[in-house]
C-alpha cells in the first residue's frame, strides 16, 4: 500500500510539473527575452548588456549594450552597439602612458568566409574618464570587440585583450 501511495504521488508531481513547464516553454519560443533583464521593454527583438572587456594589462575597458530589430520576415536586422571606453592609464606620458582603444567588428549574413566587413574604431585619451561610441549595421550575423592601449599620436594598438564576442544570431 506504501508503495502504491508514493508511486501515485511522483506520477502526480510529474504530472504537475509538465503541466508548468510545456506552456512556460511555449511562450518562450515565441516571445524573444533579453537575457540581461528578461523582458522586451525596450522595443528591440534582441537586446543585452555586454562587457566589461579589457586591455591585456588592464589599463583600457569597454561595457555597453547592444540591441536588434528584426524585420516582420525575420531576414533582415538593424544592429545598435552602445557603449563606454574608459581610459584607466593614469600615467603621464612622458611615464609611457597610453590611450584606450577599442575596434568593433562586424560580420554580414552572407559571409562564409570569416571577412569581418564593418569595422570601427574609437580612441579616446583621458585617464579616469570614458568616451561613449556607436555603431550601426544592418544584417549582421556576429559582433566582437577588442579592447587595447594606443599611444597619443601611435596608429598601432598595443596590449590588446581577447576578442569578445557579444552577438551572434546562431544564439539567439
């Protein structure tokens, strides 16, 4: 009799439990939800905060916010890359202080090849102070950002991170 009672109450809690979850499960492939706040307030399709990335030596960062519009068809987009590079280098430059730099790069729908084709830098000189940039593109597959040092009047980035990768429409 104990066997029969707790066999028919997990068949019950089982039973319970679908009941929850396929209808949760339902809504969620048909609603897209950020994964930063969970909700569609903003009007973007898709949307997220990213970073901090930073110089390999960690004098430069980079964070911000990205969003996505779809079209009603779902083959074309609008991408929106916001965001804000501090300069963290508090030497001068005489003592071999830098500039943070940051390079945002862009890959098209189409593209099979890895060619990265909208590409945009910003630099900004100003040690505990930030500079806001944007970047605009329409039907992108996949956004990274890389983080670095420049010298004041250098056209090399130096001491650059890793790229980060913080859109991608295969995870979305």
């Amino acid at each position: 009799m104990k066997r029969l009672t707790t066999g028919l109450l997990a068949a019950t809690a089982t039973a319970a439990a679908l009941t929850l979850a396929v209808p949760a499960a339902a809504q969620a492939a048909t609603t897209p939800v950020t994964a930063s706040t969970g909700s569609t307030s903003s009007g973007y399709d898709y949307d997220d905060y990213w970073g901090p990335v930073f110089s390999s030596n960690h004098k430069a960062k980079a964070k911000g916010w990205i969003g996505v519009e779809w079209n009603h068809h779902q083959t074309s987009n609008e991408v929106h890359v916001r965001g804000k590079l501090y300069d963290l280098d508090y030497r001068t430059y005489s003592q071999g202080g830098k500039c943070a730099y940051v390079k945002i790069q862009a890959r098209h729908f189409e593209d099979h090849h890895g060619y990265w084709f909208k590409s945009k830098n910003y630099k900004y000189c100003g040690a505990g102070d930030y500079k806001k940039f944007h970047l605009y593109g329409e039907d992108i597959a996949d956004v990274r950002v890389k983080v670095c040092q420049i010298g004041l009047h250098s056209s090399y980035p130096t001491r650059c991170g890793d790229w980060e990768y913080i859109y991608s429409t295969e995870s979305e």
